[in-house]
C-alpha cells in the first residue's frame, strides 16, 4: 500500500511504505561500515584500558581480586543464575548397547518444568566410580547425537559423558512446526536469537538458561553412584566450546575444561568478517564492563584448561594466541602456569579430527591422573534415531512443559516495576539515556553546522537539497532537505523513515509553507549480514555488536534525532516552536524516545509503530523487533511512559503493531499503551494530524 505524504487546508498526510521513493536518493556511503567503525572504535577503547588493568595486576592478590570481581560481573551480565536446590528430576527412555559403552536415555529438569534431553554415555567395564564430563555440541540441529565419536572415546577410557541438548537444538526447539517436524524460526542459531529477545527486554539473556542447564547436568552426576564428583570436567567445540567457557568459570564444582574453536579476542574477532555472532555469544555490556575472552580462562585459574584453536577457524586464531599468553600469565600468579594448554591442528572451524587423542589425553590426565597417550578411534553413531530420548523427537510433543517464552513471562510480570508507566520526567530521562545509551543532549545554542549539502537544486518554489548529518565519529545519515522559497520563520517537518518519501509528497509539504528534513536513519541501506532468522532480520548481528560496548540501535538513532532537530532549530527558516517528527517503523520508536528527552519536538505522527515492549514478552513469537531492542528497557518503562512524558504536547499513531509487525484495533491498541490511552489519538484510514 502506497502512503502519502500531503499538505493542504492544514492537514498533514504522512506515511511511508513500498513505492516511496525519491527521484534522487542519496548514494550508498557504506553506512554499515562506518557505523561497525564507530562501535569497534569504542570496543578498542574499552580494550586498550583493560589491557592497561591487566597489565596493573602483580602478584596472587591482585589476581584474586579481578578472578572475583570478573565472576561477579559475569554472573551479572548474563541476567544472574536462576536459583534451584535439591536432586534433579530425571526421565528415563531406555538405554542403547555399544562397544565398549553403554548409552542410557535421559530428562533432566533444569528448572521445574523445563526438561533436558540426554545421552549418558557409561563404561562397560571398570570399577567406579568413575571421572565425567559434560558435552556440549556446537551450534549443529542434531544436539547430543553430533557428540557421539566424543562420548564414545570418553566412556571407553573409563569416563562417564553427559551429551546434552542444548536449547532450541535436538529435541528441545522452542519454536516447532510439528507438520514440518522442524523449527519454524530457522535453524539453532535462529532459534537462541528469537529465545533470547524477551530474556534482553529484562535484562537478562539465554546465557544464563543455558549455563544453568550444563550447572543442573553436573547436578544429576554428582548424584550419580557411579560418578565422582570431585572429578568433573566440561568440553565442547564452536557454541558449545561457548557453553563450555561459561559454565566452567562460573561453576566451582568443574574440575578441568577444554574449549575448542571458540576463545580468541575481541580485538581479532571485531576486526575479522565475522564479528558480534550469536545471542549467547554476545553479552551486552561485555566489552564496556572491562572484559574480554581471556576472563573466562582466568576466571577458572588455576584448575587445568585447555584451548584448542585451528588455524583457520572463524574465531581468529592470532586471538588465541593472545589470550593464551594472557591467561598463562595470569595462571603464573596463581601458580598454575603449565596448567594452561594450547592443542592447535591446521582446518578451519570445528576440523579437531587430527587434535582428538590430544584433547582426550588432557581429560584422562588431569580427571583420572593417567593414560598419558589414550586410543581415540573416531566412529559414526551407527543409527541416530536410536539415540533420540523422547517418544516423538521433541520435547514439546512429548513431555511438554516450559520454553524460555513461558519462563521469561512470568518473570518479567515480577521484574517490570508497578511505576513503569509513571515515572516522573526526570526518572524516565535518566532511564532512558542508561538502558538506549543515548547521549545527545539538546543544546541551547544549536548549530547548523552538523549538515553537510552534497548537492543542491532550485526547483519550483523550493530548494531541494540531498545532505548529510554528521553523527557519532565519521558516521554520516544520509537525507533529504527542502526549503520552501518564502522567507520568514516557518513549521518543520522531521521525517525518519527507513523508505525516504517521494518527490511529489515533499512538494505538497514545502508548498504548504513547511521546512522538511527527511532522514534515513543509519544504517541506510540495511545492508547484509548472516540472517540467523527471518524473523530476527538483517539488524540483529548489528545490534548486538552495539550491545557489547553499551550501545543499542535505537539510542544511536535517538541521538541522531536530536541532532536532526538541532540543525532545524539553528536555521533561520524554521519556526523553533513549530517542529513536528513524523516517525514510521522502527525509526517511529527511536523518535518517541527522542521526543521525550527534546521538547523542542513540539508534535509527533507515529506509524507502523511497535505499540508495547510489554507485547514482545507476552506474545510467542515476535518478528524484526532487534531493531528496537534496548537490553533491560522493561525494566525500567514501557511505551505508556513515553506517550504520557509527551504530554501535553501531541502524539498520533497510524496503524500500530503488535509484537509480530501485525496492524492492532484501535481497542487492543488502548488497552496496550494502558494508562496513556488518553493522551495519543489514533488515525486510521491513513495518516491526519493537524499541523499547527
């Protein structure tokens, strides 16, 4: 549907959909590069003064104190550990004879209802009890069934394995089409990053879900007859060498780790093609709070670790290096230098075919204190079908139970503050500029200066301009300004829009006398990056490369709307009391933000709008919503406190979206933004909104 943006007997029409395009659209200026500059900029900085810490600690005490403080800040960061007590309630689903190994079918309950799937692998033979180790697969769709040649060697060298589904993978998708016998949202990837979007809403992440389910895994062993518990060790590769960093330094009770094709360093990974990877992957806050992936290494000291890197891995290998001679260093205050390895072999990514019998002798070394040069035969799981727990594949078919939606819904009724929607306008500033990162702060001598003309025409009754605005370092957001040829002080239009409107629109504007700067908020173009779903979107890797330094997309896009309205009040054109924002999408929510923090937006016309954060953790499934992601935002306000800080200035909404982008009734609409029904009128049938 075509939306129009007209001008006439003081109506305003605005919208912005497919087909609205501009005669002269601003060139591409690689404006995701430059914004990925800006936030490895600030990573850099954050590094460069952690490295300088680092670099501060001399002796044991000294390194005690960061190994303590670094735990703390990574149990924060996740969102905390979800607390449980007593034995582990366990399924059991019959078990499978192999050589030398016997593989027993299990569900564990990691929290009270939501189950784990697993394969335990126990020796044939041998006196217990025996050594254990917790596996965590990579990020493959199989789960536990791609650790079998792993679980295998472990339990014929006398090693009991514990091959775990993680979550949205195996038998546990949290979005499963039963007739496709599939996920619905993508592949496991996909699955974390749609999982992980309510969790970040309250502050919290995957993460923290994740590692408690590996934590309730060491749980069931430790309670095992047949398990020591003094002797438990954790290994995975790719996101389970992920798993296998997190849960080992935050878990006291693991006895030695390994990770593979993971560690390496920010510096390296920021600076390779690959960059923020996935949900669980990227913490927010990690790099700002002083941190880097040394600190899951130092974090375990001085219990034996080993990294295990391939030369050609994803995750850079010179970032190893790095943070092995960190960590080494590190362990040396402890004094447990040689108790750090580094098992290198040629390939690229999860290749650990030609390292396996080293990576095996480091678990039978340090969990049973022999077999220096143990077999390792690499072998095929001989039908995996068998190894699958649950009658129908599927946890959600079988046994039923929580998700990470259901879990995270209940806990923010409890984590979303009853004030939410009243906060007092200096409360909602504070908490806006802490959960968005945003900084702009509205001056009281604006200059014009911040907007570069790259090109400019006389047209009939206007100047046409395309432009620039400068924003954060060598950042530009492209756009699109015109200027009515009557002198005099006269209203602004503010237009931020992914789609820039067409020429025709803006010239039913500036011939009602109207000043309109019309931006595309940056990233413009989107671009391309690894789509882990189609309901994450082209923005989601983005996004959370901003989080790890303290940044969100729609802050950055607050900040740009506020430096749009500097250089509008700073032009001698336009009317400083007459400057309405007209917001579509994503760009409708960053300039609702930057409406509160600016009052010199005097309006606001908001279409296609997300109505309440609060539908993003009450409904199953959302669509595109990282784009106005703010980690821990719902806990602090929701849309109700945006509208009602607008007050008594004006707010129209067009056609507002629940949490899947679908368009909302005008009641359901209401009954979303609460206690701000009131103050926002609704237009449907397009756009109208009085211009004063």
């Amino acid at each position: 549907m075509r939306r129009r943006l007209h001008a006439g007997l003081g109506i305003l029409l605005i919208g912005a959909g497919v087909g609205l395009v501009a005669q002269n659209p601003p060139p591409d200026n690689g404006a995701r590069n430059q914004l990925h500059q800006f936030i490895d900029g600030l990573a850099h900085a954050d590094i460069t003064a952690r490295t300088a810490a680092i670099a501060r600690i001399s002796t044991r005490q000294d390194a005690e104190r960061r190994q303590a403080a670094t735990r703390e800040k990574l149990r924060r960061l996740i969102g905390g550990l979800p607390e449980h007590s007593g034995r582990v309630a366990v399924k059991e689903f019959g078990s499978v004879a192999a050589e030398g190994f016997l593989v027993e079918k299990i569900a564990y309950e990691s929290l009270p209802g939501f189950w784990v799937t697993a394969d335990v692998y126990r020796p044939s033979s041998g006196q217990g009890p025996f050594p254990a180790i917790v596996l965590a697969p990579g990020h493959g769709a199989g789960g536990k069934t791609e650790n079998w040649s792993w679980g295998a060697n472990f339990a014929r060298n006398g090693i009991i394995a514990l091959a775990y589904d993680p979550i949205g993978q195996g038998e546990r998708l949290q979005y499963y089409d039963a007739d496709r016998k599939a996920s619905f949202v993508g592949n496991p990837t996909g699955e974390h990053g749609e999982a992980n979007v309510g969790p970040l809403l309250v502050g919290e992440t995957i993460a923290r879900y994740m590692v408690n389910d590996a934590m309730r895994g060491v749980d069931y062993l430790s309670a095992r007859a047949d398990v020591d518990a003094r002797r438990i060790g954790a290994f995975g590769c790719s996101g389970g060498g992920t798993m296998t960093a997190y849960f080992a330094a935050l878990d006291d009770r693991v006895a030695a780790a390994a990770v593979a094709c993971y560690i390496t360093s920010f510096t390296e990974l920021l600076a390779s093609n690959q960059g923020a990877q996935d949900a669980e992957q990227s913490i927010p806050h990690f790099i700002e709070q002083g941190l880097d992936f040394p600190d899951w290494v130092e974090a375990f000291a001085p219990k034996p670790y080993a990294v295990v890197s391939t030369e050609s891995d994803m995750f850079p290998f010179a970032g190893a290096r790095t943070t092995v001679d960190e960590a080494k260093r590190f362990y040396g205050l402890l004094g447990g230098a040689d108790r750090v390895e580094w098992i290198t072999g040629p390939g690229g990514h999860g290749n650990l075919g030609p390292i396996s019998p080293q990576i095996l002798s480091f678990f039978t070394r340090h969990l049973k204190g022999a077999e220096p040069n143990p077999p390792f035969t690499a072998v095929r799981a001989p039908d995996t079908a068998r190894m699958i727990v649950t009658p129908t594949g599927q946890v959600s078919t079988s046994i039923g139970g929580e998700t990470v939606y259901s879990i995270n819904r209940k806990r923010a009724n409890s984590l979303m503050p009853a004030s939410a929607d009243t906060l007092k306008r200096a409360d909602l500033e504070k908490a806006i500029r802490l959960v968005t990162g945003a900084i702009a702060v509205p001056s009281a001598r604006p200059v014009a200066s911040a907007l570069a003309i790259r090109s400019r025409e006389q047209r009939a009754g206007y100047r046409f301009q395309t432009v620039a605005l400068h924003s954060d370092g060598a950042t530009e957001v492209p756009g699109i300004l015109a200027v009515p040829d009557r002198g005099g002080a006269k209203p602004a239009v503010l237009i931020m829009s992914a789609q820039p409107p067409a020429t025709s629109d803006i010239e039913a504007l500036v011939a009602a006398n109207r000043v309109v700067l019309a931006l595309q908020p940056r990233p413009t173009p989107a671009g391309t990056e690894s789509i882990k779903s189609p309901y994450l979107g082209p923005f989601n890797l983005l996004g959370m490369r901003a989080f790890l330094v303290g940044r969100t997309l729609l802050g950055l896009r607050v900040d740009d709307a506020i430096r749009a309205v500097e250089v509008l009040t700073a032009s001698k054109d336009v009317d400083r009391r007459a400057i309405t924002g007209y917001g579509a999408g994503p760009a409708g929510m960053a300039l609702l933000h930057a409406g509160v923090l600016d009052t010199r937006l005097s309006k606001l016309v908001l279409e296609d709008v997300l109505a309440s954060y609060r539908l993003v953790v009450e409904q199953p499934v959302h669509r595109l919503v990282p784009e106005v992601l703010a980690p821990g935002l719902l806990t602090r306000y929701d849309t109700p406190a945006l509208l009602n800080a607008m007050a008594p200035r004006p707010v129209t909404v067009v056609s507002p979206r629940d949490a899947m982008g679908e368009p909302m009734s005008e009641a359901a609409y209401r009954s979303a933004i609460r206690s701000a029904a009131a103050t926002v009128r609704i237009a449907s049938n397009g756009v109208r909104a009085v211009v004063d």
